[in-house]
C-alpha cells in the first residue's frame, strides 16, 4: 500500500485501492512491455531515453499503480522488478508537472530512481531548467514526494527560486512545509538556507521552530552533513545569529572615512539565544532586509540577468548610471561530502568614466555551496561625491556551456 500511495502522490491522486483486473488488451500490452524490458535488459540499455518510451498508452493513473502493484508480486528476478518499478515510477512522473519541464525524460528517470547519486544528477538538471510556471509546480510537487531526500531537493530548490524572485504561492508554502517537515534532519536542512528567500513568512517560520526540540536523526544523503544528536531549534538558532548580525552591520553607515579617520568596524558577531532572537525579530520583522527602523538603502537594480561567458553585459540602474557585468567562470562540482560547491567570478564595473571602467565589486567566489547568496558592499563614488553601494548576487546554470542566470540586488546608501 505505501508503493501504491508513493505513485498515486506522484500522480497528484487521492490514495485509494483499485483492484480491476487488466483487461485482455492491457495483459496483452503488458507482455509486450515486459518482453521489451528484458531485451533492454539483457543489452544494458535501460536509461532515460529507453524508459520514455514505456508510455503506458493502455493505462490511466489508477491502471498505472496497479501495474506497479502487479509487476512486485510477480515471481520474476529482482533486476525486472526494479526495472518494472523504475518504468512506472518514471512514466507516472512524466505524467504530473515534471513532464513539461526541459528534461523531462531524463528528471523523471533520475527521479524515479532510489541511488543518491541519480537523485542528485536530477537535481542538478533541475538547477538548469528555465525559470517559469512550470518549473515553479514542478518543485511544488515534488516537495510532497514520500521520500525525504526529495522533499529536501524540492525544498532546496524552492528556496532559490524565491530569491530569483519567483514568488508563486506554493513555492513559499514548500519551503514552510519543510522548515517543519516531519524528518527533524530534512527540517534542519530545509531550515539552513530559508532566510534566502527574503521573505517574511519564511522567516516567522524560522523564528517559530526555534522551540523545536526534535532531535536529529541519522540521514545518510550527501545533501545533509549535520551534527548527530544536534536539536532542530539549536541550529537554527546558529543561523539566524548570522542572520541578525547581517541585518545589525547593514544598518551601519558606511561612507568613505574623512583623511585622519578610521574606517568604520562592522557590528560584532555574537551568538544570541532564541530569546534574543524572538525579541529582535518582533521589533524588525517590518524592515527585514531593507535597513529598518530608518531605511538607509535605496534599491536601484533588482533583475535576473543571462549572462555568457566572455561577453560583457550592459546593465542601467534606476538612477540612469550603466554598470558592466562580465562574467568570467562559473562551475559546479557535486562530489566529495560537503554537498555540491561552486566556483563563480563576475566583475561589476561603472561606465561612466571616459578613459576606462572603475571596478565596483567582483561579484561570486571559489569553492562555495550552491546556494550561499553573494553579499558585498563597497564606497562608490557618484560624481563628486562618496558613498555605499551594497550588493547581492546568485547564481544559477543553464542547459547550455557558458550561460548563467545571475539575480543581481543593488542598493545605494541614503544621504
């Protein structure tokens, strides 16, 4: 019965036994399949491309489980029926949101496998496909998937969608869904990155499971690397003490000293307990991430670009001045046992000047995960005068060699 509810949730269907018999015309069909799963078999061709191809054209939803239902009890070896369980899994994938995706053949195939390494090689497509409405309920159904590890895909995901400003309604409820996901080591996980989102319910989340005493559980998948015997409340709480000393060093002016002063130190880091941090989320929550309680930043560019490699792009902010983004690099490597790292190097330079560029910031950096968010800030002179100019950036890959999508936040420092 859970195999039968793990593909009716992939379907999006209410669980519910089905217990028709095949029609002669579907057994027919059936033998067929079954015939043509162990020639691909005995050649060692069954992958993506092959796997499509088992539609189930005789079958609806329900038929489908049943199929899965069937092929387990049958009496064939142990490789046909993960074979049987793979196809069917794979077409019922196919089936829901994931088949309007990019990769469709090769997502749902990765998907419907149970190594960690296909999982991860899927989310690694999934990073790739275009930003959009399908995407954004592709991620949404995943995150109700049975399997922890591909909620956390899902959550991941999610999570750096809505910083690349996509804000459909269930991608903040997903992430929600696995800040308090019923694995107390997926909720830690999906809770490590959430502030990312920039969004205020995600964070009223986070500062609510600061009670949760759930201690973690073992969860062999290279996407965790948390602390055993660690309480889900205690690591959030690490987090937002980053978070909360961010916010403290953003609201400090920070203008180019005048000859004979120092340059202004940043707010100290200190690590709070979650009752100081439910006391400086009540007084704050309104100016999160915009320098509250006297804003200080006036945002002046907040797009996602596509940038290739080795071709400058133009950017304008809202104050008119052009600033030049040139992408050098950016790679991802998925090995090793810290979860996948990236290396990524973007110069951002002012126009404006009529000899050559002035260097703004050098936006990325080598060796970090997959969904840190660049921050920076840096004096910038406007005209005759200084000031501060802060920034932020994510990266995300595409389908083709070279070509990045950067969201890139830009805001000016008040007078």
């Amino acid at each position: 019965m859970r195999r039968r509810a793990l593909l009716l949730l992939v379907l999006g269907l209410p669980v519910a036994a089905h217990d028709a018999e095949f029609t002669q015309e579907q057994a027919l069909l059936l033998r067929d399949y079954g015939e043509r799963l162990r020639g691909l078999l005995r050649s060692g061709r069954l992958g993506a491309e092959e796997a499509a191809t088992f539609k189930f054209d005789g079958f609806d939803s329900h038929d489908l489980v049943h199929v899965f239902d069937w092929a387990d009890r049958t009496a064939e070896p142990a490789e046909l029926r993960a074979a049987w369980a793979c196809v069917c899994r794979s077409a019922a994938f196919r089936r829901g949101p994931l088949g309007d995706l990019e990769k469709a053949s090769d997502l749902c195939f990765l998907l419907a496998s149970t190594h960690d390494a296909d999982l991860l090689r899927a989310y690694r497509l999934l990073r790739q496909e275009p930003l959009g409405e399908a995407l954004d309920r592709a991620v949404v159904a995943l995150a109700r998937d049975p399997r922890p590890e591909v909620r956390l895909i899902a959550v991941r995901h999610a999570t750096t969608l809505l910083f690349f400003a996509r804000k459909t309604e269930g991608l903040v409820e997903a992430v929600l869904g696995g800040i308090g996901d019923e694995s107390p080591a997926i909720a830690a996980a999906c809770a490590r990155y959430a502030d990312e989102s920039d969004d205020i319910r995600v964070m009223g989340r986070l500062v609510a499971s600061l009670s949760d005493d759930r201690v973690l559980e073992a969860l062999p998948f290279p996407l965790v690397r948390l602390p055993a015997r660690e309480r889900v409340g205690s690591l959030v709480a690490q987090r937002l003490s980053w978070v909360v000393w961010e916010e403290r060093s953003a609201r400090l002016a920070w203008r180019a000293p005048v000859p004979g002063r120092a340059w202004p130190a940043r707010c100290e880091y200190v690590p709070l307990d979650a009752d100081e941090i439910c006391a400086w989320w009540n007084q704050h929550r309104a100016g999160f991430r915009r320098g509250a309680p006297a804003p200080m930043w006036r945002r002046v560019f907040d797009q996602v670009v596509v940038a290739d490699r080795g071709t400058p792009l133009r950017l304008r902010l809202d104050t008119g001045t052009p600033l030049l983004l040139s992408l050098s690099s950016y790679s991802e490597h998925w090995g090793g046992g810290d979860g996948p790292i990236a290396s990524s190097e973007a110069e951002l330079s002012d126009v404006t000047y009529p000899d050559d560029e002035q260097h703004i910031a050098m936006l990325g950096a080598l060796e970090q995960s997959v969904w840190a968010i660049g921050k920076g800030r840096t004096t910038w002179t406007v005209g005759t005068k200084d000031g501060s100019l802060a920034w932020k950036a994510a990266f995300l890959p595409t389908h083709r060699t070279g070509r990045v999508r950067i969201r890139l936040v830009i805001d000016i420092e008040h007078e």
